[in-house]
C-alpha cells in the first residue's frame, strides 16, 4: 500500500504488480435524488433530499479491470495473458486486460471469497463496495445536474445523447466495454 505524494491518491498493488489507484473523497453534504422535472427521471430517485457523508473515503478511479480482477483470483495469474479466456475471468467482452471486468454477480464480490474478500485478504486496508450515497455524491462530483459535467441527459431513451458523449461510454457509443 502507498499513498502517492503528488496528488495524495491510494495505490494499491495486488500479485503481478497489477495497481488499482484509488482517490480520496472528502466528506461533505449533497443533494441525493433526482429533479421531477430531469429529463429520464425515475419515481424512485424521487424524493431529493439533503445527505451528508460524514467521514472521508476512498474510491477507485475507474471500474475494476479484467486484469485486476484475474490478479486476485487466478491462481496462475500472469499479467502478460491476462487477456485471454480464462475460467476465472466471467467478463463476455475479454482480450483486454484493461477493460472493466464484466458479468459479476453480487456474490462474485461480496459472498465467501469473492472479490472484495479476497482484496481484504491482502492486507492493505479494509474495502467495501460504495453506499447508495457515496456513489452518488462521489459520481456527482459538487455539481446538482443530471451529469457531472454540468449538463442534464438531452434524451429520456437509449438514443446517443450529446451531454453523455464527452463524458462517458454507454450502449449507443459503444459496442463493447472500453479500456
């Protein structure tokens, strides 16, 4: 485990020196939910309502890698064929080992010896998958939009919407997940 001294990010290295770097959110207050009248609104975001997140936390940058899941649980992990096909990697979309790994289910991470048990196991800090409210504050990043890029969604469908294109891959366009 080492903190890196020019941004203040955690940096984790798991076997195969495979790294999942990690950035501090710090706590504060948010609104959570989402407006009646955003565009692609669901019944359930609604209430919004004020939240605060009282203690700082970590949170890894980008989704956990094919690689940095194959370096916890293929026991014959070689970061150079990470790549390939592997019983122990579930993704559909794999020959990247820099793409999000895919197709887990919730006991692939929480249940006896998946993930985040085995992430634990390694003993550089004590992980858990994000709370409703931490994902939301952290993914809100101190805005109030629909995206945290200041806009709201332009399109309520699955049609391309130009507010998501710079900020994000999502089915219309991509055709698979992305490193």
């Amino acid at each position: 485990l080492r903190l890196t001294a020019d941004d203040g990010n955690l940096v984790v290295v798991l076997p195969g020196a495979v790294e999942i770097e990690f950035r501090k959110i710090e706590a504060g207050t948010f609104t959570q939910g989402s407006p009646e009248l955003e565009p692609g609104h669901q019944a359930a975001e609604s209430p919004q309502r004020t939240v605060t997140v009282s203690e700082d936390f970590y949170m890894s940058i980008f989704e956990i890698t094919q690689g940095q899941w194959l370096a916890l649980t293929a026991p014959d992990f070689d970061p150079l064929t990470c790549g390939q096909s592997s019983s122990f990697n579930p993704s559909f979309h794999y020959g990247n080992c820099q793409r999000p790994v895919e197709s887990v289910t919730w006991d692939d991470l929480m249940g006896d010896g998946g993930y985040i048990s085995r992430l634990n196991d390694e003993n550089q800090g004590t992980y858990s998958l994000p709370t409703e409210a931490q994902w939301e504050y952290a993914c809100r990043a101190g805005t109030t939009s629909g995206f945290s890029n200041g806009t709201d969604p332009a399109v309520t469908d699955n049609s391309p919407d130009a507010n998501l294109d710079p900020i994000g891959w999502y089915n219309s366009n991509t055709l698979q997940p992305q490193p």
